[in-house]
C-alpha cells in the first residue's frame, strides 16, 4: 500500500483544479464572480495565474469580483511572483512580474481617473520590495518597472518622496539616470543642488 505524502495530495489537487480551471477558460463561456474567487483564493499557483490572466483581460460576459478584491489580489500575487521569482509556461518568474507590475501602473496612469489610492499602494508595494528583497528583486524592480516608469517626468515626481528615504533613495536616482528623466526639468526637485 502506498502512503501519499501532504505534498503529492496538494500536487495532484493543484493538478486537478489546474485542469478544470483551463477548461473552462477554454470553453469561451463568461466566467462567474464566484469561479474567479475560488481561484483567487487557490493554494495553486498555476490556478491563481488563470485567474491573474481572466482579470488582466477578461473575456467579454466576465462577472469580476470587486474592484478592491481584484487590486489586492494583484498586489499579493504579483508580489508574491516577483519574490519567489521561478516561473512555469503559466506563471509569472520575477522580470516578468516586474513587467506586469509596470503594464498595471501605466494602464493605471493613464486613465484620466488616476485611482491615486491604488497607485500609492503599487509605489509602496514596491518600496517594501525593495527594502526587503535580495539583489534580484532590486534588479527586477529598477529594470523591470522603474527604468520603464521614470520615462515619464509625471511618474518620477509621484515618486519624489523617495528621495528622502535612505533605504530608497539609492533606487530612486538609479532609476533616474537609467532613464536620464534627471535631464528633463520637471524631474528636478528643490533640494537638488545647482
């Protein structure tokens, strides 16, 4: 008789949800609230990226959870991809959630409503990533999202407050002379020298 460990039961559980999650993506039906929670709320994370990809860009007929449910599922997940960093076909590694991440505030961005709220939470998100990440979170944040945000004059001032924060402040001007947004003159603020 063969004793079946905790991990293979969560293996085979996690290959079985996996399954029946991409078939139903597949059938090309609408999705319902209820659907997308439960696999919010998977311990797969293979299920967690089909429900990632749905929200991202949900297919028409889509019934979405809240608004709110949805940013901090994004939040969580992604940070949780850029800490881990592997990556399967399905799942995100660390560059590529630093890119999504970065896609999530630029879609954000530049919508004429600016959801602020969201956007701190992103920037903040970010800033504890780097606080307590190794190099290649560092890595990934800087040239993942950063380099490709600081293009931006506007995006650099929503981050100025990090300028003032020892642990970020470093990051802050990499990222400024990445991008050269440092030449650009509404990226200079009023403690730069002359």
């Amino acid at each position: 008789m063969t004793s079946h460990t905790p991990e293979l039961a969560r293996e085979v559980d996690c290959a079985a949800a996996l399954s029946a999650a991409e078939q139903t993506v597949a059938g090309n039906t609408p999705l319902r609230r209820e659907v997308l929670l439960e696999w919010m709320r998977s311990p797969c994370v293979d299920v967690q990226s089909v429900a990632f990809a749905v929200l991202f860009d949900p297919p028409a007929g889509t019934e979405p959870p809240d608004t709110e449910t949805v940013n901090q599922f994004f939040l969580d997940y992604l940070a949780r991809r850029l800490r881990d960093g592997t990556g399967t076909s399905r799942t995100p590694g660390r560059f590529l959630a630093a890119q999504l991440i970065r896609a999530w505030f630029q879609r954000l961005w530049r919508t004429g409503l600016r959801p602020e709220d969201l956007l701190a939470r992103i920037r903040d998100l970010l800033g504890r990533l780097l606080r307590s990440g190794d190099e290649q979170v560092h890595d990934a944040v800087l040239l993942g999202v950063l380099e490709h945000l600081f293009v931006e004059p506007s995006i650099v001032e929503f981050f100025s407050g990090w300028r003032q924060d020892p642990a970020l402040r470093p990051v802050f001007l990499e990222a400024l002379a990445l991008t050269d947004a440092d030449r650009l003159p509404s990226a200079k603020f009023a403690d730069d020298p002359d």
